[in-house]
C-alpha cells in the first residue's frame, strides 16, 4: 500500500492505494450494452418545404407563446424550454406561420424531440 495526498480544488485528501502486479489483475468481464432506441416518430407529419423546430436539450416546457396559423417573424420566441433550472428562449429561425404546435405547457422533452413546425 502506498499513501498519497490529493488536493482537490484546495480540499486535502489523504488516500491510500495499493500496488499490484499486472499478472494480478483479472480480465473483468466486457459491461453490457445498451441495445439502441429505435428514433421517436414525429408527432406530426411535416408538409413539404416546412420546418420542424425541435429541442436543442432534454427539459421542460414552460410556456408556448404561439398557436397553429400564427405568423411569426425572425427571432420570435416560440416557447421557453427550462434545462437545468435555466429558461431558454426557442425561437423562430425565420418569418413564417406555425403549421402546428407539438407540445404544452409541462411537457417532458427529449433532445431532438419536435416542438413545433413551421410552413
């Protein structure tokens, strides 16, 4: 065993570690692996030409400011998604009308999940 102090972010440690020899060490066993998800389908179908805006984090959905067959313009907050106990601003990439809206308020999102589309 050989003693070691650590400093952690200005906190000392004091740990003890113990040395062994390579012929030692057994193979452990490979960690399962996760089968992969299949995607989410989209909650609804997008027209040609629309523009689906999805979640850039998992999170929460706060509050929708839009309704389908509202215009909006360039940098319209669509919706506030919170992440992290922060309030992010979803806006419109540009001036269009909100074909649908995909979510309410308290909604539980994915990263990539559609919030809204756009024609």
């Amino acid at each position: 065993m050989k003693a070691y102090r650590v400093n952690v972010n200005g906190n000392v440690y004091e740990i003890t570690l113990e040395v062994i020899d390579k012929a030692d060490i057994k193979s452990a066993p490979a960690a399962p692996v996760a089968a992969p998800t299949a995607p989410a389908a989209p909650a609804a179908p997008a027209q040609a030409g629309a523009k689906t805006v999805t979640a850039p984090m998992p999170g929460n959905i706060l509050k929708v400011n839009v309704q389908n067959g509202q215009a909006v313009k360039s940098g319209d907050v669509l919706m506030i998604l919170e992440a992290m106990k922060m309030e992010n601003e979803i806006m419109a990439p540009c001036d269009c009308t909100v074909a649908s809206v995909n979510v309410t308020p308290g909604t539980t999102v994915e990263a990539g999940t559609v919030l809204c589309t756009l024609a």
